[in-house]
C-alpha cells in the first residue's frame, strides 16, 4: 500500500522503499519504519507531503514522522531495537470488536507463574525451540533486554474487558514466529500444561524440544522501534 500511493503522490519520481522488517498477518504496528530512497532533489515541503501521503493512504496506515537520513544509513542493516507487545485476557469471551487487537484465553491462566517464566527469556539464549522449521544454519542464540508481564495500559477501549495483560519483549532482532511461540509456551505455562523447568531447558544450547503452539497474530502488535543514527 505504501507503494501504490507514492505512485500516487510522486507520479514523476524514482524511488525505492525498504522496510525495516515486516510482521505476520493480523498483527499490527505503533511504530513502523521504512526508508524512501529519492533520486533526484529532495522532498523540500516534508510537512507539506506528510499531509498529502497521510490523506491518499487507506485508514489502516498513518505516518507519523518523515526525516532526512545520512546517505550510507540502511535500515535493515543498521542496529535497532525492538520491542513487541502482546495483549491478552482470560477467562469470560471478549467483545468481538476486541478480537483485532487482543488474544482471550477462555480457560483460567495462572498470571504469576506467566510473570515468573517471561523472566526466564531474559538475556542471551538458544531460541532454536522457538522459531517455525528452524535451518541448520539458523543463527539460533538471541539476546532479549526486556522480557515481562504487566496490566495493560498500551490500549484502552470501552468495548475491551475491564482487565487485560500485555506480554513486553524487547531485543535487537526475533526470528519467524519467535514472539508468538514465546507466547504460546507462556500460555501453556498458565494453563498448567508446562513447567518452568521445560522453558530452561529448552533455552539451553543442546536443546532439541520442539513447540508446536503459536499464539494468535491478533494480539501482537510491534510497540516500538529505536535506531542508532550514531553509527557510521
């Protein structure tokens, strides 16, 4: 979508875009990012095109912000930050204006023993376990800064239920699905179907244990995106 409105918008340009990453279906995106490479001068007016893009692009996509970039900056390449939120309730079946943005357990979910085993994937750890048909040369050990479990205070609708939870994890880079198998395992952990003792196993190096359960797209949604402009 991004594409078809800036041949819209930019009917006599060449460009390109690059992404600096892309999410599964049903999840969505606070803080996106791409890069527009322009040949030729400069967009002058940024404020002015900001406008103008934001009024051409379906309702599902807002820019926010549009600046100038050092020419050797790469987005994928460059180092950045990302963190991941997923929201989630249990218990009574939500409104079904809630199923976009957040996952609902029906079955009970024992929220303190969810708290305890999101700190087990804090720091540096082999995710092979948790990645969809991993590779045999995979790049599997992955170091996560954040790692918790809090009440929600991200989204708030008066169609949502009157508590909900937000899983918060932060790192330089996740692999296909990892976030969302993070949170299956943390849910299986609720429901009492898994053991702290199977998530430490599972992040050791020699780990061959293989889960199966993938959370919902619907809940995930990337919360923020931080680069470092420093570099060279």
């Amino acid at each position: 979508m991004l594409l078809k409105t800036l041949k819209f918008v930019l009917p006599d340009r060449q460009y390109k875009i690059l992404g600096a990453g892309r999410t599964d279906a049903k999840v969505s995106a606070l803080d996106a990012a791409f890069e527009l490479f322009l040949d030729g001068e400069p967009i002058a007016l940024i404020e002015d095109f900001k406008v103008h893009f934001n009024k051409n692009l379906p309702s599902d996509i807002r820019i926010i912000s549009i600046e100038h970039i050092k020419e050797k900056f790469n987005i994928i390449q460059h180092s950045k930050e990302k963190e991941y939120v997923y929201l989630f309730s249990f218990g009574k079946k939500n409104h079904p204006y809630a199923a976009p943005f957040m996952a609902n357990i029906q079955e009970a979910l024992n929220v303190e023993e969810m708290e305890k085993a999101a700190q087990l994937f804090q720091g540096t750890h082999n995710f092979k376990s948790y990645t969809a048909k991993p590779k045999e040369n995979g790049k599997f050990i992955r170091t996560i800064s954040l790692s918790e479990i809090r009440e929600n205070t991200i989204l708030k609708a008066n169609f949502f239920p009157k508590k909900s939870y937000a899983y918060h994890i932060r790192g330089e880079g996740f692999m296909r699905y990892q976030v969302r198998m993070i949170m299956g395992v943390l849910i299986q952990i609720g429901k009492g179907e898994l053991q702290l003792s199977d998530i430490e196993k599972s992040l050791k190096e020699t780990s061959e244990i293989k889960f199966k359960s993938v959370a919902p797209g619907s809940g995930l949604m990337l919360h923020s995106l931080a680069f470092n402009f420093d570099e060279d």
